[in-house]
C-alpha cells in the first residue's frame, strides 16, 4: 500500500500544486465557453409528512439535486446546467420538466416513455436529522434511460456537446437490467476518451443493491477507471468496503483507478487526495440546529464543481463546499426554500486566506 502524507488545510502554492489533476480540470471546466454539465439519473416526487393528515409535495433524487444547486450557485455565470432522465408523458412528468426548466435546467437530454410514468418516495425525519424512506420506484421511467429506442443516439450527443457529466451509484443502481449499467459505464468511458471531465458520487442505497456489497464493488470496479473526480463518503465506502480506516479507503479508490478523490467525512470535513498525497479541509460549524441531512452531500458535490469551474483551487472550492452544506443541512428537504438562497450564495463565497 502507498504511504499517504497528509495534513490539515492551509491554502498555499506547495499543497494546492499537489493536486494537478484537478488543476487542470478546474482549468478545463473554466476555460469552456460556456461550460456544459449534464447531470445523469432519476428526479421523483418527493412526499414529506408535516403531520398525520398533511404532507408537502416537491420533487428530487440525488442527481437532480446536484444540478439544482449546481445552477443556484452558478446563477452569475453563463454555465448549461443539464439534466438526462427519462420521464413518462403523464401530467406528473410534465409537471417536473415544466418546473426544471422554470428554474433553468435544462431538458435537451430528456426522453419519454409512454410505457411509464416517475417514481416516488416518502421521506421521514429521524430524531437525528437523518431521514427514513419508502421508495416507490418499480414503474420509473428513468430506470430505462440507457435501454430506450432512442438511447444511443441521445448518449453519443450528451458525450458530444458536455464539458462535464455527473452521476451516481445510485442511478448505476436503479437501472434495469445489466445493458443500462454497461452502457452508464461505456459513457464514462467514451467521455473520459473524448476529453470530457467525468465526476461520480459513490452514493450507496444498501436496499438498491439488495444488500449486496459485492454486486455494488463489482459495478464501482467498472466504472472508477472512467472517472476524474470521485465523490464518495466514508460511510458509503466502509459499508461497500467493509473497512472504516480513511487510509484504507482511499487506497482502495487508488487501486481501482480513482485520479482525485473528494472524501465526504461529514462533521469532520473532507479530504482531497491525489495520488499519495492528501489534505484534511475541516467543516463548518452550523449556526442553527442540523434539522436535515438529505442532499448536504449533492450541495456539497454542486459547490466543488462550481468552485472549480469559478478557477478556485481545490482546497478554496472545498472550503466553499463544507460551507453550502452546512447551509443546507439547517433546512428541510431536499432543495433549500427560495428565502435561504441568499445565505447560499453567502456560503459560497471564496474566502481570504
């Protein structure tokens, strides 16, 4: 095993030239005029009980997210922000394209299938902030994004016109059938060939899996190698991995072809790792009560993204990431009120060292 230097943040030329791969991608993404990023995965309306009679409706998925605010905090800048799914041509579909692009994302790479309709899940608060769910997902129409008549030809023009694609385990996951998840990996990998920035989150659904670590480490093997930037938690990781030592983890990655990882640590922060190299960059203390834990980690992901693709180093745009999910977890559901937008564009803002 490689030994692994690292040590706590400080935003000077010796660490920050440590991570050169994600220099240059920052340097790629910044320098796209203007750039693309396409979020790949599932969006479902989003059922969260307010009492034993009432509940409110709204709508996310892990993907989605990463792209809502990925397009809030790059509200200033002139960035495509897309999303790829399929959709049935119910009223509920129409309804959720209508909203994306009422909030300015964009549905060039959306197919319909007339066979299905969106998935949906109810989501409870746990006294820990954590959230409980119950999936109803069997008749999305986004589980066969990959397997849809017009499928290849949609997937060849997303690596075509994107500076950057974005998925998850989750959407490898969801997928029907063993084609959809080879064809999520070979887009990984024609838009790694073609100069594409790729970014993955390791996401992990235990019950997606049918509690199968070695089915989900199988498809996390295939698809690492493709991939630039990692985006994985040690939860996630020790749960597939079955080891919590953060060294072993990111060996692991290592080993399975992972350039750059950003580790989610939770209330520890994040660690950045290139290679042997690693920094340790702490979080931010909330100012309010943790009342949500749903979609930190995509707003997280968002602001990493956002920060790079702004021409900040990667320990700035982790700084700026521990900062937006600190926001977000103070709020409920997946996607943060209208009012609080100001204090995440507050959160996002580049420190002085």
């Amino acid at each position: 095993m490689l030994q692994t230097s690292y040590h706590r943040m400080t935003d000077t030329a010796a660490t920050t030239s440590s991570f050169e791969h994600l220099t240059a991608l920052s340097a790629r993404l910044r320098e796209a005029n203007p750039p693309v990023v396409t979020s790949i995965g599932e969006c479902m309306v989003e059922v969260v009980p307010l009492s034993a009679s009432t509940a409110k409706l709204g709508y996310a998925g892990d993907t989605y997210n990463f792209a809502h605010y990925l397009r809030l905090l790059l509200k200033h800048r002139s960035a495509h922000i897309r999303f790829a799914t399929a959709l049935g041509t119910d009223f509920d579909s129409h309804q959720l394209r209508a909203a994306w692009e009422q909030r300015g994302i964009g549905t060039d790479y959306i197919m319909h299938d007339p066979e299905r309709t969106v998935g949906l899940y109810v989501a409870r608060n746990k006294p820990d902030g954590s959230k409980a769910y119950l999936f109803y997902r069997d008749t999305s129409a986004a589980r066969r994004f990959f397997t849809l008549p017009t499928s290849p030809a949609l997937i060849e023009k997303i690596v075509e016109e994107s500076t950057a694609i974005y998925s998850s385990a989750i959407t490898l996951a969801v997928l029907e059938h063993s084609q959809g998840r080879e064809r999520l990996v070979d887009l990984y990998r024609c838009a790694r060939e073609s100069g594409r920035v790729t970014i993955f989150d390791t996401n992990f659904r235990p019950r997606l899996w049918n509690n199968d670590t070695t089915e989900a480490e199988l498809w996390l093997r295939k698809i690492i190698p493709f991939v630039d930037i990692l985006l994985p938690t040690d939860e996630d990781l020790s749960l597939i991995f079955e080891v919590t030592d953060t060294e072993t983890l990111l060996a692991r990655c290592r080993e399975y072809g992972a350039l750059a990882v950003i580790l989610k640590c939770g209330a520890k922060g994040c660690r950045i790792a290139e290679g042997s190299h690693s920094v340790i960059v702490p979080t931010t203390p909330l100012q309010h009560e943790l009342l949500d834990t749903t979609a930190a980690g995509d707003a997280f992901n968002a602001a990493i993204i956002a920060g790079l693709t702004q021409g900040n180093s990667p320990l700035t745009a982790a700084h700026m990431a521990n900062r937006v999910a600190a926001v977000v977890l103070q709020h409920p559901g997946a996607l943060i009120p209208e009012s609080a937008t100001t204090s995440l564009l507050r959160a996002f803002e580049a420190p002085s060292w």
